[in-house]
C-alpha cells in the first residue's frame, strides 16, 4: 500500500504511514483524528460471505483471522485542539463518535450493511486532544457517546482534557462516556456467534495510561440508559492499567444501570493503579448502582483467569438526591455479583491495596418496599446469591482503607446495610483492611438496618456461606452515629436495628460454626443519639448481631 500524504497549511508534507503495526497511520491534526474512522473494519464485509458459505453450521474459528490483521495502528505525533474543527464541521451534535459498537448493533431489529471495528491500537504518545465536545439531544441517533463509540482494540498513552459530554432528552441513547463506549474482546462475541471456544480471551484488550483532565459528563432527562462513567460504561475481557481520571459526572431525572467515575461495567477484566477524582451528583433518578472506579465486577461465563482491581485510588464526593431503587453505594466498587451454581470453577477476585476516601451521601431515598440499599467504603454489594457449594472464599479483600464518610439521610425502603469497608459481603475474606472514616444514618425509616463498621451483614441466611473478616480494624472517631430513626408503618411488626462497632449482623458462623471474625480491633464508638425502640434491635459491641447456630 502507498503511504498517504498531507499537506500541512506551511506547505510542507507529511508521510501518514500505512496502518502496519511497524508504520502506523501518524496523526497530527484534528482531521486525521476524524479520519481514523475511515481506516475501521467492516465486520459485514468478512461475515456475508462466511453465512452463505456455511448455512448448515457455524464457520472455524480460522475463518475469522483476517480479523487478527486488519492493520489499523494509529500514531499521534502532536497535541490536537478539536474546539474548531467541531464547530465547523459537527456544529449541532458536536463530534460523533468513532466506529461502531457491536452491542448496539446486536441488539438492532435488522443488520446493518456495515459493523465498523476498531481493531488495532491508537498510541496516543502522551499528546493532548483538547476540547472534545458531544452534545446529544431527542433528535439525534447516537447510542453510545465517546471518543470512540466502541473499541475491540488497544488505547495507549492517551490524554484527553476539557471534554464535555451533554446528553439531554435522548431516548437512543445507551450508554455516555468521554473515551469510550465500549471496550471489548471480539472474540467474546465470536465464541457466542459459533458455539466454538477456540477463540482467544487471555489476550485482553488493554487500555494503558489513558488520562482523563478537567472532563465533564452531564446526562439529563433520559429515560433509559445502561451505563454512565468517564472511560468507559462497558468492557469485557479488557484490562485497564496506569490511568487518571478527574472529572464530574452530573445525572438529573433520569433512568440507568450504573453511574462510576471510571469504569461502569467490568467483566472478566483488571484495573490496576486506575485513579479517579471527581464528583458525582445525581438528582431525582431511578438507578441501580454508583462507584467511584467500578459499578459493577465480575468474571463471565467461559472465563478462568484470575482477575485483580490493586494499587487504585478514589477521591472526591458521591452525593445522590431524591433518588430511588439502587442497591449499591461505594467508593470503589459497587457490586460484585460472584459465581452461581453452575460455575464451580468460578476464579479468584483480588482487590488489593486500594484506598478511598470519597464522602458518600444519600439525601432522600424513597423506595417501594421491594428493593434495599447496601453502601460500602470499598465494596457495596458482594456475592449476595453465591451459595453453599463453594468451601473457600472467591472474593479477596486485603490492606485497603476508606477514610471517607458515609451519610444516609431521609431514607423509607426496607433493607439497609452499611459497613465502613463492604455493605454487603458473602463469600469474601476481608484481610488487613482499616475503616478511618465515619457513618451516619439520620432522619430516615427503614425497615432492616445492619450497621458495622468493617461490614454490615457478613454472610448469607440462605446459603451455606464462606465468609472471613482477619486482622481488620476501625481506627478512632471512626464512629456509628444514629439520629431519628423511626419505625416504618409499611413493613410488618417485626423492625430491626443491627449495630455493631466492626459487623452489623453476622449469619456467617451459623453457617459454618465458625469465627468469621478474629484478629480484629474495634476503636470506634456507637452513637445511638435517638431511634425506636423494639424487641427486634441489637446493638451489640464488636458485633450488633450473631445469628444462632442453630437457626
């Protein structure tokens, strides 16, 4: 292939490259960023062929190797301000997003004539795109906002700063983000498409010191959404490693899944030394999950590696008004829902030597009785179905701290669980883990409370759990203060307040007969200021309530 060329406004030329991974296309003006949507590949264009071919039976997985060369490598060689090119060329909706995201496409009643992939890698080389802008409303068709709408490639050494992204009144609108849509290992979807796992998934897609400075992401009156969060919603079998992000994610009267500062949907992938500051502010929302770095953790089906979230730091404010029906609040992670029963080799999650101190706070959470809360410093919700054919802990938790502030004010739903490092936590071991920060639930009327400071209900009263909290500690004026509790009229008789200075309630050792916790200090203090009284309530010291073993 002939190289390119381009002739700069000083009449010199620059040789653009081929695409090959030894002479990538070389991006030096906001034009040629543009144009890297013209180098993708058309997926259309490999799979006609292959489903006249093979009408009986799915194709090899070697039919699908022209994908491992589709030559898509980019190069930026110097900073590029997009604030003109966009006024010019994309004046009403602001820049479209790069390429396709296969999601989206799939889930589209008819088959596109094209499926635009980003394949390769972009090498960013520590250069600045400045002034990225996106302004969505009712009439356009964008449905994944980014950079990119989608990536099945490498991001490397890229930096993004003064991005605004603005979603307002878009009904096709599935998920918004400053970098990307999607990140995503195709062979996922090839493995889905054949019935064939010949397809590679150890080799991730990566996305390394990848910046995020000064961005914004604000959504607003949107029906429905999946995922919302800076650097991408959704990633599949893709590992993150060595970025920033600082920004502010603002969600007004709108519906979704996930609201992260980060990192919306993880599965099967890693973050490792990932750092997230900023805010999120959310007002008059229906949603399931915030987090400050990871709305939601896990490992898929047909996935075996070992994963690990290590070495990431959270700071800055979560603060959600009016808002109903999500389940988990968190600094770091927001749910982990672990393995089910058909997933005996379900493999290890680590998250190691992370630490938080985002404040969070509720303000006004009204539900309908059918949903409860669980608000965590680290995690939110862990493992909340694994069940009894597991021996041994999958989750691992050691040496992180929250040193944040946990505030639930004005809150009517009927299950709420708070602990200063997890909310929620089953089938987990929690090793050297410290809570520095503090709690407070005030003003509210909620049904079943459990309150600790490392967790508030450890294990499971279903399930057969393995759960362990080991040399784990709540550090001085790390306290539990409560103030004007009530009794709910909703709910039945049967109100309940489980406080304890390191669990709020514990079905673990019922399980197992077992002390899930030992090694542990508690140097905190339970501030019981004014609630109602019941029979039901425990407040206990190191833990509110143990449930009997023989229940």
């Amino acid at each position: 292939t002939n190289p390119k060329e381009f002739t700069t406004e000083d009449g010199s030329v620059i040789t653009l490259g081929t695409g090959c991974a030894t002479d990538p296309y070389l991006i030096y003006t906001p034009g040629q960023l543009d144009d890297v949507r013209n180098h993708l590949f058309d997926l259309m264009s490999l799979l006609i062929p292959l489903m006249e071919e093979y009408t009986m039976e799915p194709p090899p997985a070697s039919a699908f190797d022209p994908l491992k060369n589709a030559n898509q490598n980019f190069s930026q060689i110097r900073n590029i301000d997009l604030q003109n090119y966009i006024q010019v060329k994309y004046p009403l909706e602001g820049w479209h997003p790069i390429g396709d995201n296969i999601f989206n496409v799939m889930e589209a009643s008819e088959m596109p004539e094209h499926i635009d992939l980003f394949l390769g890698n972009y090498n960013g080389n520590n250069k600045i795109i400045d002034n990225l802008l996106i302004n969505i409303d009712a009439s356009s068709a964008v449905k994944s906002a980014g950079l990119f709408s989608g990536i099945c490639g490498n991001l490397f050494n890229m930096n993004l700063r003064n991005a605004n992204v603005i979603c307002n009144s878009s009904g096709n609108l599935s998920d918004a983000s400053v970098l990307t849509g999607l990140a995503l290992n195709i062979n996922m979807i090839l493995i889905e498409m054949t019935g064939s796992f010949d397809f590679d998934l150890t080799n991730t897609v990566k996305v390394e010191n990848c910046n995020l400075y000064n961005t914004n992401l604000q959504v607003n009156n949107c029906p429905y959404l999946n995922n919302i969060s800076l650097l991408t919603p959704v990633a599949y079998f893709t590992d993150f490693t060595d970025c920033e992000i600082n920004g502010n994610v603002t969600v007004n009267n709108s519906r979704c899944q996930i609201v992260s500062l980060a990192i919306g949907e993880l599965g099967s992938g890693s973050a490792k030394r990932v750092k997230a500051n900023g805010n999120i502010n959310i007002e008059q929302c229906e949603l399931a999950r915030i987090s400050g770095l990871v709305g939601a953790w896990n490992s898929l089906e047909f996935a075996s590696n070992d994963i690990s979230i290590e070495d990431c730091v959270t700071t800055g404010r979560i603060e959600a008004k009016d808002t109903k029906y999500f389940d988990s609040l968190t600094g770091l992670i927001g749910q982990i829902p672990g393995p089910t029963s058909d997933m005996e080799d379900f493999p290890n999650m680590y998250v190691k030597n992370c630490k938080s101190s985002m404040d969070l706070t509720i303000d006004g959470y009204n539900g309908n009785g059918e949903y409860g809360l669980a608000a965590g410093g680290i995690i939110g919700n862990c493992c909340i179905t694994a069940g009894e054919y597991f021996d041994e802990t999958r989750i691992k938790l050691s040496d992180c701290e929250y040193s944040g502030n946990i505030t639930i004010n004005d809150m009517n739903e009927y299950i709420l669980e708070i602990g200063g490092l997890v909310g929620t936590g089953n089938l987990i071991s929690i090793d050297n883990c410290e809570f520095k920060g503090k709690i407070n639930y005030e003003n509210s009327s909620t049904f079943q409370v459990s309150i600790g400071g490392l967790v508030g209900r450890l294990g499971s009263y279903i399930y057969d759990s393995y759960t362990n909290v080991r040399n784990c500690s709540t550090s001085a004026g790390a306290d539990i203060t409560l103030t004007n509790i009530t009794e709910p009229t909703d709910y039945g008789d049967n109100y309940e307040l489980n406080i304890g200075t390191l669990i709020g309630i514990n079905y673990s050792d019922c399980c197992r007969g077992t002390d899930s916790l030992t090694g542990c200090s508690a140097n905190n203090e339970l501030k019981l200021i004014s609630y109602d009284d019941s029979p039901y309530n425990h407040f206990g010291g190191e833990q509110g309530y143990i449930y009997p073993l023989d229940a």
